[in-house]
C-alpha cells in the first residue's frame, strides 16, 4: 500500500492526544498542544521517512512543544534570581540555597551561572541544559557539581548545612512538579488457597513513571525533593512502537530518595542481602534458613499432578505450554526467604552493591557457580538472560523496562544501570532473575517451543520426558550450590515426578489411589467430602490447612472490556448483581470461603470504609476521571442472603441496564439502538467451575441475557487468554505484602496491548496508570498502603471483576512417606523444604 502521510497521521491522533493529555494541565492546554503539533507536523513532513516510527516522532515533536512552554512559563532573569526574587515552589532547596548564599552566585564562572539558570530556574532538564550549551550531558554534570561545590564553599557563613538538604534541581522539580513521588514493592508468592481457575500466574511489570507538570503543586503527601538530582535524564525516545515511546518518555523527569548523607558515595559497600524494607533477618556467616530442618535426609521419590498437558521444556516462551517444574532447573542471582516479607540472599551472585541514589545496582558472581555441563556461570551469561527475556517476552518487557542497560563491569561483576525514577524494588526483582547459559542457546531459537531438555545451572536436571504425560527431574549430586546457605535443609527429593491428566477429577482419585504423593486442595467441596477413605482414617493419608500470612488477591469473573458489551460500566455491573455467593458458599463450599472485596484482600494494604486523608490527597487530583463513589461509598460486592435480596439485585440490575441502553423484548436483552442481544461467552478451563457458573448463566437469562459456558483443555485456554480472545473468563491476580513492579504488568494502558500481559481486562485508564505508578514509588509503608488502597478503590469501582471468594489457609494433603518441618514459615508452604522418611516410604512401597 503507498505510503499516505495524512492518512497515518489521522491514525495516530488518537494516541497522540492521549500522551498531550498526560503532560498538559488542563484540557484547553492539550488541545492546543495537539494543534501545534500537527502544524510543526504538516510543516516538516518533508523530513519524515516512510516506514519510520510515525507516533515516535509526532510525540518527539510534542514533547519538545511542551518543554519549550514550560521554559517560557517559568523564565526569570538571572538578576531577579540573585536578589532572592525566587518564584514560591515545592521545596525547591537549590533556590533556597543560592538565596542564602547571597551574592555567591556571582562569584561563579558565567558559564557555571548560565547551567544553574538553566536548570535551576529555567526548569530545563539535564539533556535540554546540555542542547543549550552545546555539551555533554557529562559536561553538564560536571559544571553544575562545581558550581555545587563552589555555592556551598561561598556560603560557609550563611544558613546551616543541615538546612540544603534532600532537593532535586529546580529544573527537575519543575518538571516533575504535577506527580508525587512513590517508590517500590515485592515478594514471595504462595500457592492459592481458592478454588482457583488453574491459570494464576505470578508477577511483575515495570514502565516509567508519568511526569510532573510544570506550575502545579506537590501533594501533601510528596516526599521533600532531594539535593542531588536522581540521574540525568536522557529523554531519548525509542523506536519500539508506541506503547515503548511512551513508556521512553513520559517520565522527564523524577525525584528519588535522598541518601542519609550529604554527598553520595559513589563506590557504595558490598551487601550480603537485602531487604525491601528494614534490614535483612539474617546475617553473613547464616547457616541455613530457620524454617527449614538442616538434617532432613536426602534421598527418596515424590510424585505430583499435572492436569491437562504441555509441549515445551521451555518455560520462558509465550509460545505452547510450559511443563510443571522447570524452575528447579536453574538458579536465580539471589534467593528469597519465606520468613521475611522481601528479603533475598547471595545464590550465584555473593555479594551486592546499590547506588545510593538507585541509579545502578552491581552484583559480583560467585566463582564456584556452574551450569550442568561444568562450564562456570559468567557476566556475559547473566546479560545474555537479562537481554534475551526482556527482547522476546512481554511480560518480561514491562518487568525489567526500569532498566536501561547491562554491562560487565571486570572481572565476575554485572552492572544494571537503571533509568531516573523511585523504583527502590528494581534492584530486587533484578536479584530474582534466573541465569541461563549463553553457550547453549547461542545455536538454538529462543523463541520457540522445544522438547530437548534445556542446560540448566540449578538444583535438578531432567531425566526423563513423556510429552504431554510426564517429566521427571532428577537431584543433581554435585550441584554447585548445594552448601550453600539458602540452599541448606532444601532440595531434599532425589527425584521428582508430575504425571499429567486430563480432568481433575482424575487427578484426586489418583492421589487417593497412592499414584501421587502430595496435593494442594482448591476445591472446598473435595476437601469437605473426598477424603473420607480409609487411609485418611488410618493416618496414612495426612490433611493440613497451613496458614498463610499473604494477600489473597483478586480471582473473580473478568470482562474483557475490549468486546463492546462490556465497555460501559453499568453493564458491568449489573451483570455482578446475578451472581449469588451466598448461595454458592452455602451449598457447593459448605461454608468455607468468605466473599473477596479487595484486589489486596487479606492485607492491609485492601481499602477499608471511606478514604482518609493520605488517600484522598492522592485521588482528589484525580477527581473526574474516577468514578464518584470512589469517594463517597465503601465498595461491597453485590450480594444476597435470601432469595428476595437476590430478587432484589436482579430488579438493580434491570434498571442499570435500561440507563446503559440495553432494554428487553420479547423476552431477550437487546440495545436499544440497534436491536443486537446481549449474549456473551464465559470461558474455563476447570470443570469444577461449572456448578458455579452455570447459576450465574440462569440468573442472568432472567435479565434476558444469553450467557454461554464453554469448558476448553489447558493449552486452548491459555492460548487464548494470553491472545485475549475471550468476553469473560475467571482468573486470578496474585499479590504480595510487597506490590510493585507487576501492577503495570496487570493494570495499566501499557499493558492491555501486550498479547501475554495480565490486563486481561483491557483497563486503559490513565489515572490507573497514575496510581500504579505512585505505588511502585511509594518509599514508606504507610505511603505504601495508602497508594495501594487508592488503586484498590478505583479498580474496584471500575467493576472489571466480579469478585470470588478467598481462605487464609493453604489445604494440603499428602501421604504419610512424607515429612514438613515444624516451623513452618509464614509466607509460604516450603515445599522444596519438605523430605521423604525413609522407613515410611519402605512401608508405602511394601502396600
């Protein structure tokens, strides 16, 4: 097709406006930021090369527009600057400080003068101070350093020190001045304790932060403004696709935590661990993790369920289904305990160092550290992983878009340079990255599906592989690791099997046949009335419910809003209104759930009552682009006890349709405008989810909706929920006591046009994206909670689930042959911690 430059340009407007509405503070200010644009546009299309990445350069172009505006806003003469004619702003320290150092400006070199006005006054970043003096960024630091230096010096009789304290330049400030400044989050994960929909996934996705506005205040609950800035900020925009040029640019500017002392040390000490928040509970020279038992014997066989089939042993493409296991192949740069909230240890990297101001995280390798094949675990290997999972997965894309580059740093060191911003988890979650061998896949595609078993580094290795019905990993005698502190008391199996089957209703009836040694019950029916056998009686088999100290997260029925029917809120949620959990919990669970209400349930990070005064300094700017009862009504989910309530609900939800367009005739739910049904599919993948569906689907045919159940196998099921081909399907969100970096992987705008993301909502909301990113900013855990339970209220009141149900246990049960340790931890069951007894397994084999 020849190339139509109006035409693509009308194609890009869209978004285009989207991104003006992020940096503008109003409405008008957009539009005429808009209209600029396409006139610069229209004026240079000479200069555009077909083919090249047109919303790229439509947005450098408006990104420029605004800048150049905001310097003209807030441009003041060098001579106002020196008598202290500072314009008031949110402590902004650097002008502060040239006030107190009175006529010290002066004294300085006019070249130093210039950069200090240009980025302290002008509110220029680095990258356009440097544009205006025609040198390096490198340069640019250097000068203002100086100048730093020489301010300070001159101003010895003046103000205490201790009063220039944590301040971004002016420039930075001024740029970052529309957006709190959050920071971090993470942790380790558990099994479900729900009736789960077998595809929870666990987490993480990573993009930049939006940017202050130039002229708007800090919220109240802002941190104050550091003295040194972050990082230079680059602001160089990419040309990986819209979603990247956004994601590259939409954060000019940010501020971070200030370091406890004046100056930053720029060659920080090596870390043993590290902690999200405090200090690590365990010390250099450890042991072994307290929960686990260093004397459990090694050896033994356990055997666990799949259920449905894979047809790849590599567990890093979207592509097939990814066999259970294949973790246990390889080892991670740090490794987590399962008493902390989030907190990681020395496994092939021994030791740690962290930026003072976040800008790079460095670990050095441990020279023991090998792979399978005895070649030893090298930087180049921990690059190739960091590159080849963040170029070929979305997932891992958005995880890891916080980092700018990697490098060897000498020697057996590997630096990641992060970008400007408060992300205080990315040097964790780059501690959970798993180093796979460059050598192996060097002569063999990344991307595709594969059945030869992969070179690994960790603690198993395959043995056997009957695709699609079975692998079994064996120990690996010499593994390198296996003295390790983390890896004490662990890894005990001599080998590990998980056999396939179709139904999982097969699967219980072959663990209570003794073909499977340990389950996870999700299922409350099953474990109210499955296991009444004789082996249960006798003590053989062993039922626990384990308490777990995580969030429950959010399994629930999810609209795709990207189908039309969904698209309209109230429809939404009158379609939750003909679900009865009362009923359900009552008569399939025998009582044993209560009704989740919060997407960090079970946490105190979840939004209780109405939002108080740390929430609503955060949604107040907000206001307009949330729905009102985020402020004025505590969401419940719909919910009836008796058959009139839910006659009730129903009659709700009539009305609510009738306001969204969707009235009924003959019978059948049709929109008014063009007489189309309201018919839908809810997709699954678990048969049980069926009696619980199916009353749903007959409430909703009194609305006059046409529900459809469709139950597909595992792989036709993630295939098309990772490809988002669905209307409504049930999943579930995993949370931690850390939320982070995965949030934008679940909610944000990014991620509902990433094939493979959790946004399996299709949420496009930029004050979602807004609060997700305060989150992963946020540096205190009372910022902390008060940012999750402001995201927590407007995706509630969003209505894009229709909440489940939730445990505070883990419902476990396994035979006799095996072994737990006694404490267990709180954040998980510890599997990889658990042993085979000996004598038992003697006994159970003679049965």
């Amino acid at each position: 097709m020849t190339f139509n430059f109006d035409r693509e340009l009308v194609a890009c407007m869209p978004e285009l406006e989207r991104y003006a509405r992020r940096l503008a503070r109003n409405v008008a200010q957009a539009e005429d930021l808009v209209q600029s644009c396409v006139e610069r546009a229209l004026r240079n299309r000479d200069r555009f090369e077909p083919g090249s990445n047109m919303p790229a350069w439509l947005c450098t172009i408006l990104k420029n527009l605004h800048f150049t505006n905001c310097k003209r806003a807030r441009r003041i003469s060098e001579t106002e600057v020196t008598e202290g004619m500072i314009v008031a702003g949110p402590a902004q320290e650097w002008q502060i400080m040239l006030r107190e150092t009175g006529e010290a400006l002066e004294r300085l070199k006019p070249s130093q003068r210039r950069l200090i006005r240009a980025v302290a006054v002008d509110g220029e970043c680095y990258q356009d101070a440097a544009d205006a003096l025609n040198v390096s960024i490198g340069t640019v630091r250097s000068r203002l350093s100086r100048a730093r230096a020489e301010l300070r010096l001159a101003g010895a009789g003046g103000a205490p020190r201790g009063r220039v304290r944590a301040s971004a330049s002016a420039g930075e400030t001024a740029c970052a001045a529309s957006s709190p400044t959050p920071r971090r989050s993470a942790a380790s994960r558990a099994a479900a304790s729900t009736e789960s929909s077998g595809t929870a996934h666990t987490r993480r996705s990573s993009a930049r932060p939006a940017p202050r506005r130039p002229g708007s205040r800090r919220p109240a609950d802002a941190p104050s403004v550091p003295l040194l800035p972050k990082r230079t900020m680059i602001g160089r925009v990419g040309t990986r696709g819209l979603a990247g040029l956004l994601a590259a640019t939409v954060s000019l500017c940010v501020a971070w935590s200030p370091p406890p002392a004046a100056a930053l040390d720029e060659n920080p000490p090596a870390r043993f661990g590290m902690a999200m928040h405090g200090s690590p509970k365990y010390q250099p020279g450890f042991d072994h993790f307290s929960y686990v038992n260093p004397r459990a014997p090694a050896g033994g066989t356990v055997t666990l369920a799949g259920v449905g089939g894979f047809d790849t042993l590599n567990p890093f493409t979207i592509r097939g289904v990814a066999a259970s296991g294949l973790s246990s192949l390889y080892d991670t740069l740090m490794a987590p305990s399962l008493d902390e909230p989030f907190s990681q240890y020395p496994l092939v990297a021994e030791s740690v160092r962290v930026a003072e101001d976040l800008s790079w995280v460095e670990y050095s390798l441990n020279p023991a550290a090998r792979f399978h094949d005895g070649h030893p675990v090298t930087p180049e290997d921990v690059i190739f992983t960091f590159r080849t999972l963040r170029d070929t997965h979305p997932f891992h894309a958005a995880y890891y878009a916080g980092v700018s580059e990697v490098r060897s740093t000498g020697g057996r060191s590997v630096r990641f340079d992060l970008k400007p911003g408060d992300n205080r988890e990315l040097p964790m979650i780059l501690g959970q990255l798993p180093v796979l061998p460059a050598h192996y896949w060097k002569s063999r595609d990344f991307t595709a599906t594969t059945l030869e078993p992969p070179l690994g580094g960790g603690p198993y290795r395959i043995l056997s592989v009957d695709p699609g019905r079975s692998i079994t990993y064996g120990r690996v005698e010499d593994y390198w690791a296996r003295d390790l502190p983390v890896n004490r008391g662990r890894h005990n199996f001599s080998a590990i099997t998980y056999d396939y089957y179709l139904d999982p209703t097969v699967a219980l009836t072959a663990f209570k046949g003794g073909l499977i040694d340990f389950r996870i019950e999700s299922t409350a029916k099953d474990w109210a009335t499955a296991y009444n056998t004789a082996d249960a009686r006798s003590g053989r088999l062993l039922r626990e419910e384990i308490p777990i100290s995580l969030p429950a997260g959010m399994q629930g029925y999810v609209f795709n809003t990207r189908r039309a029917v969904f698209t309209d809120p109230r429809v939404r949620y009158a379609i939750a209104h003909a679900f009865d959990f009362q009923w359900a919990n009552r008569v399939l669970f025998h009582g044993a759930y209560k009704r989740t209400d919060s997407y960090f349930e079970n946490s105190d990070l979840a939004a209780e009552g109405l939002p108080d005064k740390r929430e609503l300094a955060l949604l107040a700017p907000l206001k307009g682009q949330v729905p009102e009862e985020v402020f004025t009504d505590p969401y419940r989910p719909p919910s009836a006890s008796t058959s009139l309530e839910l006659r009730e609900n129903l009659l709700k939800a009539d009305r609510l349709l009738e306001q969204a367009g969707w009235v009924t005739r003959n019978g059948r739910r049709v929109e008014a405008a063009t007489g189309l049904p309201l018919t839908f599919e809810i997709l699954l993948n678990n048969p049980s989810f069926e009696r619980v569906t199916l009353p749903l689907v007959d409430n909703l045919r009194r609305l006059g909706i046409e529900a459809r159940v469709r139950t597909v196998d595992t792989a036709q099921y993630q295939n098309r929920i990772q490809s988002f081909d669905f209307d409504m399907a049930v999943h579930q969100w995993a949370q931690s006591l850390s939320p982070g970096n995965e949030q934008r992987n679940y909610w944000t705008s990014s991620a509902a046009a990433s094939p493979g993301s959790e946004n399996l909502a299709g949420i496009r909301d930029p004050a979602v994206d807004r609060l997700v990113e305060l989150l992963i900013q946020a540096r205190t855990r009372e910022e902390l909670e008060a940012r999750a339970a402001a995201l927590d209220r407007v995706l509630l009141w969003g209505h894009y689930v229709i909440p489940h149900w939730h445990s505070g246990v883990v419902r476990v049960a396994y035979w006799d042959k095996l072994e737990h340790p006694a404490n267990l931890p709180p954040f998980g069951i510890a599997f990889d911690a658990w042993w085979v007894e000996p004598a038992a397994e003697a006994v159970g084999e003679a049965r």
